[in-house]
C-alpha cells in the first residue's frame, strides 16, 4: 500500500518554540554580520597615503590591499558563528539526547520518568507534552493495577478457602465475571 506524503500547510507555528528558535538564528546572523563589519571597517579606516607612496609600484587594484582584511574579517565571523551555532544546536540536541535516554526507561516499563530541561533548552514545550503522556500511561496502568489487585485477591480467596459451598462459588463466579469485565473495559480503552 502507498503511503500518504505530508504536505507541510503552515510555515509559521504560533504557540511553539519556532518563534524563539527563528529570533536565535537572526540574533546570531546579525551579530556575526556586526562582528565582520566592525573588523573590516577598523581594518579599510586607516589612512593609506603612507603605504599608497611606499607601496605604489607593488599594489596594483585596491583588493590586493583590502584581500587580507577581508580574510581576517571572514575567519573571525566564521569562528564567531561556529561558537554561537554550538551553543544555540546544544540547545536543541541536549534535549533530543535526554528523550532518547529516557525513551529506553519508559521502552523497559518505567513510568516514573519525568522529562525536564535545562532553563536555556529549547524545546520545553516537549517536556510538558512528553510528561503529560507518561502522566496518563501511569493513570492507566495504575487503574490496571487495581482490577489486578482484585483478581489476586480473589485468586487467594479460592486457594485458601477450602470449605466454600456452592454459594461461595457463585459469588466467586459473579465476582470473577466482574473483574473480568472491568479489565476488559479498561483494556478496550487502550488502543494497540
């Protein structure tokens, strides 16, 4: 069978970590744009009459003069840029790392994790949903739990109770059709 592709529609999400995300990536384009353009002002601003008369013969065009500032300027905004592009991509895989941790704990059965990021991380929104999603797992497993309680129960009674007349095995059939409703309703709720 074909698979459906998806077709993104909204480009821009509103109540989402896309906005901050967007506003870091211009933060760090305009602030490698200052650093380069500073660089290359400070370095083109200095007076070049003294080497345009010592040097007139040698320098042919303006960019042999100007062609290792502009490499100067572009390796400092390249090494501006890798340091920021760290920190902002940490911000993100730091947390994709930690689900990916914590997915094998609830993969084994651990219901008890609870997803929380660092302050500057960005996908916080995803901690809440994830925790949100074990919080209803572990209600349901819980209420599990209890029906599975009641059958054990009524597992002991029948082994222990050794003089039950058959009026003790009816309520003991009525109970035992009871719990197994009960889980079946709570089972019919979970969809595999």
């Amino acid at each position: 069978m074909e698979e459906k592709m998806l077709h993104r529609k909204i480009y821009l999400l509103k109540n989402s970590s896309q906005p901050a995300l967007i506003l870091k990536t211009y933060a760090i384009l305009v602030i490698v744009m200052l650093v380069a353009g500073a660089v290359f002002y400070f370095i083109g601003n200095k007076d070049l009459t003294r080497e345009y008369f010592q040097a007139h013969s040698v320098i042919k065009t303006t960019m042999q003069l100007l062609l290792p500032a502009l490499i100067l300027v572009n390796f400092l905004g390249l090494l501006v840029a890798f340091l920021m592009v760290i920190t902002f991509t940490h911000s993100i895989a730091g947390p994709v790392y930690q689900l990916k941790m914590l997915s094998q704990r609830l993969k084994d059965g651990d219901l008890t994790v609870n997803v929380r990021f660092r302050k500057g991380d960005a996908l916080h929104e995803l901690s809440d949903i994830i925790n949100r999603i074990i919080a209803g797992l572990h209600e349901k497993f819980a209420d599990i739990q209890v029906t599975e309680m009641k059958l054990r129960a009524l597992s002991t009674r029948v082994r222990t109770d050794s003089s039950a007349s058959s009026g003790d095995f009816e309520d003991i059939k009525k109970d035992l059709l009871s719990i197994s409703n009960e889980l079946e309703e709570k089972l019919r709720k979970i969809k595999l």
